[in-house]
C-alpha cells in the first residue's frame, strides 16, 4: 500500500511538471537601413512582449551588434540585471514576475527600448516609471508609452 502511494505521488509530480509548459520566445534587434528615421533603424521587434512566468526569450541581434541590458529600477525588485554584450550567450529566463525595461546600450538613444511584463505583474510600475529616466532622453516618450501599453492590459 505504501509503495502504492508514492508511486502515485511520483505519477502525480510528473505530470504537474509536465503540464507547465515554458515557452521561448523570440526578439529580434534590427537595423534598418532603409528606415525613414532612426527610431525605425534600431529596433527591438516586438518591443512589447507579453510572457508567462518561467518563459524564455532569446533575443537575435540580428543585424548589426546590440546589447541586451534591463535598465536600471526597471526590474523586479532582487532579479538579477539583464546585461549581453554582443556575441554573448542571449537567452534569458523570465522566472520573477513583473515589469522590465530593456535596452540596448549602443542604440537607445535611437528608440532602441522595449518592455517585458512577466505573469500580468505590475508591482513594480511605480519604480519602473521612475526607472525611465536612466534611458536616454531621446527614448524617454517611447519608453513610457510601453509602459502604458501594459497598464492599459492589467
Ligand atoms: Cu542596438
């Protein structure tokens, strides 16, 4: 009867663990040489992503060099910072959830940002928002409007 009873206890923990599902998404980092503007050349595509707790994303710097840094107050309070320098390892998991601002620092001041909201969480909006200051000026607006894109969602 024990034996009985932990065999279905360890059925039932893998098939919980199976059922958790965990995708990778995908970002691209582009330049576009034919963009009218340079706020359309350097890009993360999308620059609003919305995820699950404990997803992935795999950013491509596709074309040129970029980098991928959390900006800083844009991250969830004890999470790690978020900092690829080109030709470095570029998947990351998202297993806290909350708010984060992305960019990359060789082209922010070109509108190179993005948000990633990670199961629906917006506890640290309020910092978040101050946070938008540590990006470039010339990014400020957009990086703002990602962030009311994601409280007019949760
Ligand atoms: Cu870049």
């Amino acid at each position: 009867m024990k034996i009985v009873l932990v065999l279905l206890m360890i059925f039932m923990s893998i098939h919980v663990y199976a059922g958790q599902t965990h995708e990778l998404k995908i970002v691209k980092q582009v330049y576009n040489i034919n963009a009218d503007s340079p706020d359309k050349m350097y890009q993360f595509i999308p620059d609003y992503l919305e995820i699950n707790t404990g997803d992935s994303v795999k950013f491509l710097g596709t074309v040129g060099r970029h980098t991928v840094h959390s900006v800083r107050d844009m991250i969830p309070d004890g999470v790690k910072k978020i900092a690829i320098m080109p030709r470095q390892p570029n998947v990351v998991l998202f297993d806290k959830p909350g708010v984060y601002g992305i960019n990359c620092k060789l082209h922010q001041r070109h509108g190179m940002v993005s948000v990633i909201v990670v199961g629906g969480n917006l506890d640290n909006m309020a910092k978040a928002r101050v946070g938008v200051k540590w990006v470039s000026p010339q990014s400020r607006d957009k990086m703002n409007r990602l962030l009311d894109k994601a409280e007019e969602k949760f």
